[in-house]
C-alpha cells in the first residue's frame, strides 16, 4: 500500500487530501498543490487530468516546497500509485515504431544509453517486468517517464515529446 498526502500551502499547512491509489482527476478535489507528503510507496504526479501531461516521481519522504523542488506548477491534477514489484525486471528499446529494428533489452538500470548501445534515439519499447523511469537525458537527468508493463509502440504513447532517450532506472521502493 502507499499513501501521499497533497496539501494546499507550503510546509503541510491548509486543507489536504490523502490518496492510497490512482486518481484521474484531483482538480474537483483541491485547487492547488504547495507541498506534498509520500507517507508509503512511490508515485508519479501529473499536471493534467487522466495521467496526462508533465510527470513527477514521488516516493517516501517530504516535500514542503514541491514546486521549488521540481520546477513543476501548482497544478496537481491526477496521480498513479507504482505498484511494489519484488521479481525481476526486463524490458526491449527498439530503434524504431511498432518494435521494428534494432532491439536492446536490459535487466538493470543504465545511466548512459548512448555509451552503452551507441543510440539514443528509441521509437517503442515493450515491458516485460517491473516498472521503470525512462530519462530524456544521461545520468537521470531531465524530463522523466513512468513505464508499466506493456508494449509502447511509439514514444508518444508513454507521453514522451521526442524519441530521445537518456538513461533508465528500475522503479525499486527502498
């Protein structure tokens, strides 16, 4: 089980919501997101309704100034809670649309794509096992996408802008 609790102000202050699953629409709920509380588990938070828009991952610990922290708006529309995952983990990068081309798979996290396959450009991906942060950027850096399992035949389905991939990062609650 994880729990996040969404607060109106800065430091935990103002009215506050508490979430134990995923939530499409947070907006009838409170209008404004200042500081954020993961009490258990992990999850990613999204500026748009529907699990759409800009991502955040969350996991255990206190933001009292989220938005300083993250760059992100105030606006907290929609959250999805990342199941625990305690088997492997595996996925297939593919270079291009519907896994056509050259395919990589990997078990591990890899902070630097392009040093190891010599690409960084990944147009889909299918997910075997586990759940994953894919990065824009090198070493964990930049904008970040949530991956479940399922097959992802185009970037645009996991709401990526471009099919430039940095590194990757297994989704482990320590």
């Amino acid at each position: 089980m994880g729990k996040i609790i969404f607060y109106e102000d800065r430091n935990f202050g103002g009215h506050h919501f508490e979430c134990m699953s995923d939530c499409a629409d947070l907006h009838s709920l409170f209008d404004h997101c200042r500081s954020i509380r993961v009490e258990s588990g992990m999850f990613i938070i999204y500026d748009q309704p529907g699990f759409m828009g800009n991502q955040y991952f969350m996991r255990r610990g206190e933001y009292s100034d989220y938005m300083g922290m993250t760059g992100m708006n105030d606006c907290v529309r929609s959250c999805r809670m990342i199941p625990m995952h305690t088997g492997s983990f595996r996925m297939q990068l593919y270079e291009h649309f519907d896994m056509e081309g050259e395919m990589m798979e990997l078990m591990n996290d890899c902070p630097n794509l392009m040093g190891r396959f010599h690409l960084a450009n990944f147009n889909s991906c299918n997910i075997l096992d586990g759940h994953w942060l894919v990065y824009e950027q090198p070493n964990y850096r930049g904008r970040h996408y949530y991956l479940r399992p399922g097959q992802y035949r185009s970037f645009t389905e996991w709401n990526g802008t471009n099919s430039r991939i940095g590194s990757i990062r297994r989704l482990i609650d320590v």
